[in-house]
C-alpha cells in the first residue's frame, strides 16, 4: 500500500512538471509568435504601397503613351508592386496641354507626360535647343537629348525651377501634313489654316504661305473635318491613334518636317524627392524603355495609319528631293529657330547659339551614322513589295 501510495505521489509529481514544462513551451511560442507578427507589422509599415496618379495631354493609343504605359507597369513590376499607379488619365482628361506643368508643379497629379512645345516661355533654353525642320530624325531625339542633358545641366535645372523632376525622355515627334484637300505644290497651300504646335511650327508653316492657327491635338479631328483648319501637321500615327485617316483627303510626307524634342515623363518634385532610394534607382534603371517602346509603336502604328488611310482613299504623296529641298528653303529653318534662340538668351542662359549649334551637329552626325528612311517612304516600299 505504502510502495502504491509513492507510486502515485511520483506520478502526480511527473504530471505536475510535465503540463509545467508544455505551459512554457506554449507560452514561449506565443511569444514567438507575437514577435513575429510584430516583424510582418512593421515590414508592412516599412512597404507600404506608394500610390501615384498620372495625366498625359496625348490620346492612350499614340506611341508615346504607349511607351508611358509600359514604364509605369515596369516601375510597378521592379518595385514588386510597392509602386502602384492607381490612374492614368490619357487625353487632357485631368490637365490639358497648356495645364500640364502647373498642374504638375502643384501636385494635382504625382506624374505627367510634359513637352516644353505647351510651355515654351517656360522651358526657354529646352525650347531653343530642338532644331526643327531639318530631316526625319524622330529615332534620334533620346539619344541626343541624353549627351545633352550630360554636357548641358542646366536644362534639368530649368524643368527643376517649376517643382518638375524629368525622369525619362522620348525620341520627339516628326510629321506628315493631313489635309482635307488634295494639292500637288507648295503654292497650294497659300492662304490656308495650318494648325502650329508652338512657335516654330508657326512660324515654319506661315513661311510656307499658311495661316498658323493654334488647336491642342485632341481638338484636330473634329478641326480638320470641319474646316477650322485646312491642315494638320502631326505624326503618322495619329491616323490610327486619332482617327485622322477619316478626315483627311491627303498625307504628305516633305521630308524635313520638324523634330520636336524634349518631350518626356516627369515627377512633381516634391513627390520624387519623398521616394526611398531603391525607388529612385529602379527609376534610373528604366529610363530608357519609355523610348524604346516609342520607337516600336511609332513605326508600327504609322504603317497601321498609312494603310487606313489607303482603306479611306486618303491620297498619300511624299515630295520629289528637289521639291522638299524647295519647301526647306521656303521654311528657312534658322528663321524658325532664332526667336527661341533670343527668348533663351532674354531668359538669362549663356552661350545658347553655341549650344544649338552643338545640337544641330549632333543631329546630323547622328543621322549620318544611322541613316534611315522616312516612315512614308518605307510605307510605300512595302506597299510596293506586297508586305503591307
């Protein structure tokens, strides 16, 4: 009886520290777990999701929105979602043309597509440094405005004066004339309404005999159908992207038709400068895809337009040599390019004929190295050939 009794004393004893040991054990898991928790709460709070609102002046199909797309889904891949853009308003829907960098500056929105062509006055020394109206360069402008930007910083300084942080550049824009009559020589065009995008585009087409009337792109369908303007300069591709091809009797390619430069992506400053690091270094890393993607869509899509235009019988003509040679000398690009060179100098900026000069010879030099054909010009080869 007594050896039964100490049988059961010991095994109260062993139950006793056992459910004593497995009670600290739980407890030492809860607390585990509680810090572990506590981690996740705080990496939560470290990655909290940057969200960001965008705005572009531009319709979402033309090729520079699709290269603006295609970095705001990298930025977000890279950043593995950290960065979120949750709107990207296309076609001035938040901040039109003449808006956009007020608007960015303000912080209506975190991001915006920006031009210094809808805020020349702004962006003096950006605006003289595009020298327009020379050849169909419209795959060089990135790589130019790169040397630029590395050899001239006082043009980032000049975007930076109005709480404006470019982060990436496109390759610009050339043009083809969309009219809604059919001509065959410069003197044709005397006397009619020609939209211009800015000065110099003014300018050029007043001295080839028009009247430069001044309409945001969204506005140049509806424009050209009803007559307010008699032609369009814009890109190829707005024959698709804005449906021009349906209101348009004829596309003319006169081979140098401008190349306008500096249009790219930009943060409100105050909002780029709250990025953490590894942020801005995904940023860095991405700045050239926008372009990149510009280039694809803006040769595929001119080809689309062009060959809409052929389905809506649009006549599509591209100059002899020696005509467009005639239309160049009517332009007189140094005419077109001195009142930015002056409104640049007025603005305070130092040697701005020797930097457009400089930029010129880039231009050329590039175009040297890469020659290429103009995008009519390569429509109609594979049009000829059956490939299109």
């Amino acid at each position: 009886m007594q050896k039964l009794t100490l049988r059961l004393i010991l095994f109260l004893i062993l139950m006793v520290v056992a459910v004593g040991c497995s009670s600290n054990s739980s407890g030492g898991q809860q607390t585990d777990s509680e810090g572990g928790n506590n981690e996740q709460q705080n990496e939560q709070q470290t990655e909290e999701t940057i969200t960001l609102t965008a705005s572009s002046a531009l319709f979402e199909g033309a090729a520079q929105s699709k290269g603006f797309l295609a970095w705001a889904d990298e930025l977000e891949k890279r950043t593995n979602g950290k960065v979120k853009f949750e709107q990207i308003n296309f076609g001035g829907v938040t901040l039109d043309a003449a808006s956009t960098l007020e608007g960015l500056r303000d912080g209506i929105v975190d991001v915006a597509f920006i031009s210094n062509a809808y805020n020349p006055s702004k962006t003096p020394l950006s605006n003289a440094l595009q020298p327009v109206f020379m050849d169909d360069l419209a795959t060089s402008a990135a790589a130019i405005q790169t040397q630029l930007l590395e050899t001239m910083p006082e043009i980032q300084e000049e975007w930076r004066q109005h709480n404006v942080e470019p982060v990436a550049w496109f390759n610009g824009s050339s043009s083809v004339l969309m009219s809604n009559f059919e001509f065959d020589k410069l003197e044709d065009l005397k006397g009619k309404r020609i939209r211009g995008l800015g000065e110099a585009d003014s300018i050029a087409m007043k001295n080839l005999g028009g009247v430069p009337v001044s309409i945001s792109s969204s506005d140049a369908y509806g424009a050209l159908e009803k007559g307010t303007v008699d032609v369009v300069p814009f890109p190829a591709y707005a024959l698709k992207s804005n449906k021009m091809a349906e209101v348009s009797k004829q596309v003319t390619d006169f081979r140098h038709s401008g190349m306008y430069m500096w249009f790219g992506i930009a943060f409100n400053a105050d909002v780029f400068n709250s990025l953490p690091d590894d942020v801005k270094q995904v940023i860095a890393e991405i700045d050239s895809l926008p372009s990149e993607v510009e280039s694809d869509a803006y040769f595929e899509d001119a080809m689309a337009g062009f060959k809409l235009a052929r389905e809506h019988n649009v006549r599509i003509v591209q100059l002899s040599p020696e005509e467009a040679a005639r239309w160049k000398e009517a332009i007189n690009p140094p005419s077109v390019w001195e009142p930015a060179i002056k409104a640049a100098e007025e603005a305070g900026y130092e040697d701005v004929r020797e930097k457009v000069e400089e930029a010129r010879k880039m231009l050329e030099e590039y175009n040297e190295k890469n020659p290429s054909k103009t995008l009519v010009e390569q429509f109609l080869e594979l049009e000829e050939k059956g490939e299109i």
